[in-house]
C-alpha cells in the first residue's frame, strides 16, 4: 500500500480506522494477532480495520513517524485519536478500539504484562541497591514507588482515593 491509497482509506472512511503496523518477522506483532483479530470481531460493523505490513509499506510507516512495531493507531473522522507502539494486550485493545469508537483519546489504557515485569524489575533493584548497597532510604522509597507503578490500576486503595480525588478536581472547575 502507498501513501495515496493510505491517505484515501482513512480520510473517506465514514467509520473509524485501527491501522495496525506489523511484520511478519515480528514476534511481539505475532503474539497480538489474536487479541487483534478478536477485537476485530468484537468492533466489526462499527470500526474498520486496516492491517499494513511495515515491510511493504514502508513509505506509509515514514509518513506516520512510526519508530516500532507493532503500532497500533486510531483514526476517526480521517484523524488520528490514539496510537500505542509495543505488544497490547486484549484488555488494553479493547479500551482503543472504544476510544476509536468515540472519537476521542483512551482515558487510560492498562499497561501491557511487559511492563508490568520492567516496572517491578527496575523498582526491585532501587529497593536492593537502596538496602544492601548506599543504605538510603531515598532509594528506597523510589524503588517502592516505581514498583507500585506497575500495579496501581488493580489496587482498590489507589481507585477510591483517585476516584474522590478526581470528582474534588471536577467540582471546583464548575
């Protein structure tokens, strides 16, 4: 596909896009393909999809500044509206493929198992080298914050405090 034929699949579609940018060669693009394809199925009628391989396309992949795969970006009413790069989970698509759906940016989107693992990993090692190697406390309390980064959307504390919070902010900008 060319950037013309690309140009014109989003900006006269009367429905919105998800362009999924993928490789055959591309372990984490093979790993979303069911979530992809099940979501596709799930959003049929109502959002269309639009599956480009990088490696044949790669003038489209310049023009969108897209710098890994896979990419997943959304196109409603001929403009992009979200765009996530990496493996996504079936959950985190199912936020997209809404957000595309309304025409207007995911709120928020759940953090791919990945990251989850980087985030915990990463805090762990603050933690260790905060206690067995300069004995901060600093480092520490980094380290737990960074760990608690990698779970806060499941934890029920965090979603009553945000939840007050939010409606505290929403109540003095009336």
């Amino acid at each position: 596909m060319n950037q013309t034929e690309f140009e014109t699949k989003i900006q006269q579609n009367p429905r919105p896009v998800m362009v999924d940018l993928w490789a055959p060669w591309c372990g984490p693009c093979r790993a979303m393909e069911p979530a992809f394809k099940q979501m596709s199925e799930k959003y049929a009628g109502q959002v269309d999809v639009l599956k480009i391989n990088t490696d044949e396309s790669p003038e489209v992949l310049k023009s969108l500044g897209v710098m890994g795969i896979p990419t997943v970006i959304g196109f409603a009413n001929g403009k992009e509206v979200l765009r996530r790069t990496g493996l996504q989970s079936a959950q985190a698509l199912d936020v997209l493929f809404d957000a595309a759906l309304n025409g207007r940016k995911p709120a928020a989107v759940p953090l791919a198992p990945v990251d989850r693992v980087v985030r915990t990993l990463m805090g762990m090692a603050l933690l260790a080298y905060g206690w067995f190697g300069v004995h901060s406390p600093w480092l520490m309390v980094a380290g737990g914050i960074v760990v608690f980064s990698a779970f806060y959307d499941r934890c029920p504390i965090y979603r009553a405090v945000s939840a007050q919070v939010s409606k505290l902010f929403r109540r003095t900008e009336s």
